[in-house]
C-alpha cells in the first residue's frame, strides 16, 4: 500500500484513457457532416464534436493542436494505381435499386445485377449495386463561412454506388444436441461474403436466420441483399427447419380444399 498524491488518482486515470485517432473519427464522418451542418470547420468544431461524442468512453479529449492533426490526417491525399485517389472516406449505405419498379424484390431485378455461373452443387455468384453516399474530408481556403476561428476543412456528400457480392450455397448442415443426437438440416442456404475482382473473403462473423412457420430456407436464396448490406464479411447461416407435427391442427400433412377457398389443416417446419 502506498499513499496517492492528491490529483494523482485523476492524472492516472487521464492517462490511461486512450487518444482519439483518424481511424476512429472517419467512419463519423457523415456524423461529423450533420454536425457542422455542411459547412466548412476547424479544430475548435471537431474537438466540440469529439467532446459529444467519445465523452465517457475511455478516450482523451484532444487539444485544438492536435485537433488539426487529426484533421490534416483524414484529409491527406492517396494515390491508387499510380494517381491521386482523394483521401480515404467512410460510406453510408441507402440500399438497393430495382429495375423494374413493379417487379419482384429478388436479386435479378437490381441495378447492376450480374451472375457467376452454376458450379457443382448448386452453388454460384451474384453481384449488385448498392448505392449510397461518401463522406470526404478535403481542406478548403480559408473564408468567412467558417466562422471565428472556423474554416480550413470541409466533409464533402457525393452520391455514388459500391457492387456488393456473395456466394450462394445449397447445403445439408449436420450438428450436434446437447443431449448428443446428431441431426441434419437439409436444403438450408448459406451466404458466403465476396468481393468484386478479388473472390470470396474470409468472413468475421456468421448470422444465423430462422424462418418462420411453413418456410423454407430455399425461399431466400434470391434474396441475398436482404442480408449482405455494405460487403460487410457476414457469413448467413439460413437453415431449413425439419418438419414436424403440429399440434394445432386437425390433420398432419393433408391438404382438404372446401367450399368457398376453405382449407382444412398441414404441417410444416418452423423455428419456435
């Protein structure tokens, strides 16, 4: 045990938080545009910014000097390829478009909806537009809409379009009970994560999908875009519930039509 000075619980605690960096604050960057409302800014607005947002959780709140440092960083130029780029931006995804408005919602009715071929097994590749907006910061001359001591760097919105893409497989699935039963879900569907020229990436995360009553899993597989939002490397797990009986109706797999459209009972599989 040893005696603490005064203040120095506080100074240590300080020291401990983390310092704000620009992979932090770009993908805030449309965050940051609604917050200086399109207008151009400076330090001062980005460390009032900072101070909202990152207050509470761990993070220093930078000086006006480093403030511009940050900013100098999310706005410096790249190049790709040989030639200038622009910095680097955060995107905000508005979802997809059809070509045909009063079409159906599957994936062969999006903009820029391409197809790989069919492999062994059923599976293949389909690709879409997904459009949205970027968020660049750029530096801009100094001027008067700055505001006192403002000015210097501007969030710029362009509209534009990404292609997003995923693998779709037809699979039996095979797990484990707790109790140590082996089960299958047959004809279930997985969405693996793919990028446009590159080919199918290693996904970070899965998602698992259970349908409804009387469902199928192979009911979504024209539906991708319902799940693959951004590229993001999101493997979708939609399995096939067995079918089984219920106990809520009269009969078990009959179908009796009657008068007028009236129906007497089935049975399905379903997620409960």
């Amino acid at each position: 045990i040893r005696r603490i000075p005064q203040g120095g619980a506080a100074r240590g605690a300080a020291a401990a938080r983390r310092a704000v960096a620009p992979a932090h604050l770009r993908p805030l960057l449309p965050a940051v545009y609604r917050h200086v409302r399109g207008s151009a800014f400076g330090p001062q607005k980005l460390r009032s910014f900072i101070k909202e947002r990152f207050a509470g959780k761990g993070f220093r709140i930078p000086s006006l000097q480093a403030c511009e440092v940050l900013l100098r960083s999310l706005a410096k130029e790249r190049r790709a390829f040989g030639e200038a780029a622009g910095p680097l931006g955060a995107w905000q995804p508005q979802g997809v478009r059809y070509r045909d408005s009063e079409g159906t919602a599957s994936v062969d009715n999006l903009r820029g909806y391409v197809q790989g071929p069919r492999r062994l097994g059923g599976s293949t590749w389909v690709a879409w537009h997904e459009y949205g907006m970027v968020y660049r910061l750029r530096r801009v001359e100094q001027s008067a809409e700055g505001g006192k001591g403002g000015g210097g760097y501007r969030v710029l919105r362009i509209k534009a379009f990404k292609r997003v893409s995923c693998t779709i497989q037809r699979q039996t699935l095979r797990a484990i009970t707790d109790e140590g039963d082996r089960t299958e879900f047959k004809s279930s569907i997985v969405f693996e994560p793919r990028r446009v020229g590159e080919g199918r990436v290693r996904p970070e995360w899965s998602f698992v999908y259970l349908h409804s009553f009387s469902n199928k899993a192979t009911d979504y597989s024209d539906f991708p875009h319902y799940f693959c939002i951004s590229g993001a490397p999101v493997r979708v797990v939609i399995p096939t519930a067995p079918q089984q009986e219920q106990s809520c109706f009269k009969d078990w797999m009959v179908w009796r039509g009657g008068e007028g459209g009236g129906g007497g009972g089935g049975g399905g599989g379903g997620f409960w």
